[in-house]
C-alpha cells in the first residue's frame, strides 16, 4: 500500500491530539477545543484509509445519518470541529492501556499464565474452572492478550482430545473467563463508555458488578465442571508442590496491583474532583512505571512498553473513525425527531422494566451477530438512555449497558476476539457464537436482574 509508511508514524499524529485534549481538560478552553476538532477531522480522514471493511460501513452509516441530521438542524459547517471531540477521553484511554499491558509481561506474569494451566489434574471438569479463572485474571491486565496465550497453551495441552471437543472446551473457557474480566476491569473500553454514557460514579458500579461477575462465574464453573468431567485429562507437564505455591504467589502478587490501581483511582478522583475515564488514563503510566521500578524491571518495560505502544497507538484506526463519527451522530441526531424511532418502542416498556432491559440486552446481542460493535450500539441507544435517565436509576441502566455489551464479546460473530478464537482454533466462528450464547444469555439476564432490583 502506498500509504503504508505513513502509518508507522501515526503514533506521533495521534499522540498530539491526545495530549492537546489532556491539557484542554484543565484549562478547559473553547478555541482549543475547536482546534482540537479540527485535528480531529484530519485523524478521522487519514485514520479511515487504514481502517478495516467493518468500520469503515460503520463509521460512514454514523457520518451519513449525522450529516442527515445536521442539515436539518440549519447550523454551519464551522460548528462541525467543536461536535467531534467529545469522545477524545475514551480515544485518550484506549491509547495508554498498552503500558498496563506491558508491565504484566516485564513482570513475566504471562508466563504464570503458561505454568499455572499446565499444573496436574484428572479431568476436563477440574481443568474448566481453573482455565477461566486464569483467562479473567491476565485479562483484567492484558485484555485479548490473556485469551490468546491461554488457547494457545490450552491448544497444546489438549492436543490429544478430539478436535471438535477440544475446540469446544478452549472456546467456552476463555471467552467466558475473558467476558468475566471486562465486566468490572478499570482498563475495559465496554465498561469505561458506559459509565460515560450514564453518567454514574465506577465506586456505586463496582460492587454490583463485581456480584455479577462472582454469580456468572459460579453457574458457569458448575457447568463447566459437570459438562466436561467424563473427559479424562493426561497432561505430561506436571508441577511441583513449590513451583504451585509459586505460582499462586504470582497471581496473589496480581491481584493485588490491580487492587492497589483500583484505589488509587477512587481516591484521585474524589479528591480532585475528576471523571473515571480521565482518572484511569492519567494513572495508567506513572502506577505501571512505579509496579516496574519496585520489580526491578524498568529497562525491559521501557523496551517492551514503548514498541507495544508504537504498535497499538498506530493500529487505533478502527476504533478512532468509529468514535469521532459516532460524537458527530450523537451532536446531531439530539434533539431531532429522528430518535423518535428508536425512542418510541423502548419508552413503551418503561413500565415494565425488567422485559425493557432483557430487550436491550437482546439488541445487543442480535446487533453483535451481524458484526455492529457494543460500543456502536451505545451509541445507536444514547438518545433513549438519556430519556430513560430522567425516571429511572442510572446505577440499573449503566449495569445494563455493561452487562449487555460485555456479553457479545463471547458471541460476536464478527468481533475481534470470536475471529481470533476461529483463526486460533480453526474453527467456525458462527459455532463459537451458538455454543456461548445460552452463556450470553444468562450474562445478560442476571444483569437485567439485578438492576431492576435496584429500581
């Protein structure tokens, strides 16, 4: 491609306008505001020639529809740049979670990952439990990373099992595990728009959803464990007494830095006042460099980090023509009566709740099969979530939104992960979707559950 050198200096593009919204966030400035706009529009451009087929239909259905909208709006073209900014936070965010990742493997906590999976058991029953757990684990740092090096290791472990079992085996305990850990995980974009969606403080979140994580967990494990249990697993790699306790150290040692994360963003926030998103991208950095320091692992997580983040930072097309046209749908669609049609059948089942939540998770669901991303659906539902706000509590809608999003990450046809579970495994990926999707379902149906008890 001719435009392929371009590409691996977009980190430096991109970077600017990051650190130009970092810095209008304190002094909160108008004209810097719309020159950020306008920067934006030029990464908008230049990040949609190196974007893939799916986005760019979606990001160009937001920019139609938007522009729909806008012109009937009678406003000026010069309004444009001061409409797009204002999901720059969420692009901010998604630019420093590689330094996160990056500590993790400085800190070879990946390589647990490996040995932990590899210690002893009788059957697939046993191993299920232990998979998922160790996927929501590394995921809560390493996002899709976990996943991947757990099926490959899995791949490996079971590679004397039927094809068509194995494969089952490796696609519902990761991608449940994975799902698990995006649901509360300070570091997940699904989460993070969200809360900006609803408005609501991560602190009033966390609780509940922590809950129905631990419930989902536990109906899954108890499934795995009776579903998977007449399979006998011989696995060659076995592990002391001491390298288990090890182990076990190292996770322990886990989950406590992400702990120690969580509180120092509650705590800043509160203090100074500042929004979750903003807290978590300001924090990202300084706490991985300082957990690298105390490790003693700072030149390999220079070495590691600032490759890593060259490499996502210049891959971000995706998600930066799919936010910035969605800010353009969202500021011009407000307020016309073209939301009516979206509105209209949802504000019919405020009065019932529980069977309005069960359809938005739905909406989800069934948007997710057809490769329409959960945060392109936050964006298609904004209008009706706003109106909603206004008599329903926004801790029950912000569970909703999480819970319905989060569990289209194990059926998304077309997502990143489901694609790269096929790719890992070979298989199908319309038959990872039918095999995790009474999991999906139930995700999603304990979530609705639980918010409407907090109505």
């Amino acid at each position: 491609m001719k435009y392929h050198s371009i590409f691996r200096y977009l980190y430096i593009f991109y970077a600017f306008v990051f650190l130009l919204h970092v810095i209008n966030v304190f002094i909160e400035s108008t004209v810097l505001n719309y020159v950020i706009g306008v920067f934006s529009i030029v990464m908008f451009g230049v990040s949609f020639m190196g974007a893939s087929r799916l986005f760019k239909y979606l990001a160009s259905a937001f920019v139609v529809i938007g522009g729909v909208a806008f012109i009937g709006s009678d406003q000026s073209l010069l309004t444009i740049p001061a409409m797009v900014t204002s999901n720059l936070s969420l692009l901010t965010l998604l630019a420093m979670l590689p330094w996160m990742n990056s500590v993790v493997r400085s800190g070879r906590f990946d390589r647990s990952l490996n040995n932990l999976l590899k210690v002893n058991v009788s059957d697939l029953g046993k191993l299920y439990p232990r998979s998922s757990v160790t996927t929501l684990t590394f995921a809560s740092f390493l996002n899709l990373s976990a996943a991947t090096i757990s099926q490959d290791i899995l791949s490996k472990n079971l590679s004397s099992l039927p094809t068509k079992m194995r494969n089952s085996f490796i696609s519902t305990a990761t991608l449940r595990g994975y799902s698990l850990a995006l649901l509360w995980s300070p570091l997940e974009i699904l989460l993070a728009v969200s809360i900006f969606t609803t408005g609501v403080d991560y602190v009033s979140l966390l609780p509940w959803l922590l809950l129905i994580a631990g419930l989902t967990f536990m109906m899954d494990a108890i499934w795995g464990r009776f579903h998977y249990r007449k399979y006998s697993y011989e696995n060659v790699n076995r592990q002391s007494n001491a390298d288990v306790k090890t182990l076990t150290k190292k996770i322990v040692l886990l989950l406590i830095a992400l702990i120690l994360f969580l509180t120092f963003v509650i705590a800043l926030g509160n203090l100074f006042n500042l929004d979750f998103i903003f807290t978590v991208t300001l924090l990202i950095f300084p706490f991985a460099l300082s957990w690298a320091f105390i490790m003693k692992r700072v030149r390999s997580f220079w070495v590691i980090g600032w490759n890593t983040w060259k490499t996502k930072t210049n891959a971000m097309q995706n998600f930066i023509i799919l936010f910035l046209s969605l800010a353009f749908f969202e500021a011009s669609i407000n307020g016309t009566t073209y939301l009516d049609f979206i509105k209209q059948p949802l504000l019919a089942l405020s009065d019932y709740p529980l069977i309005l939540f069960i359809f938005i998770q739905v909406i989800f669901i069934f948007l997710s099969m057809f490769g329409i991303h959960p945060i392109a659906t936050i964006g298609i539902l904004t209008g009706v979530i706003t109106s909603l706000l206004a008599f329903m509590n926004p801790v029950s809608l912000a569970i909703v939104l999480v819970t319905s999003a989060v569990a289209t990450t194990s059926v998304s046809t077309y997502g990143l992960v489901v694609q790269i579970t096929a790719m890992n495994l070979g298989d199908n990926p319309y038959r990872i979707t039918l095999k995790n999707l009474p999991y999906a379902l139930c995700f999603g149906g304990i979530g609705s559950f639980v918010a409407y008890l907090l109505l």
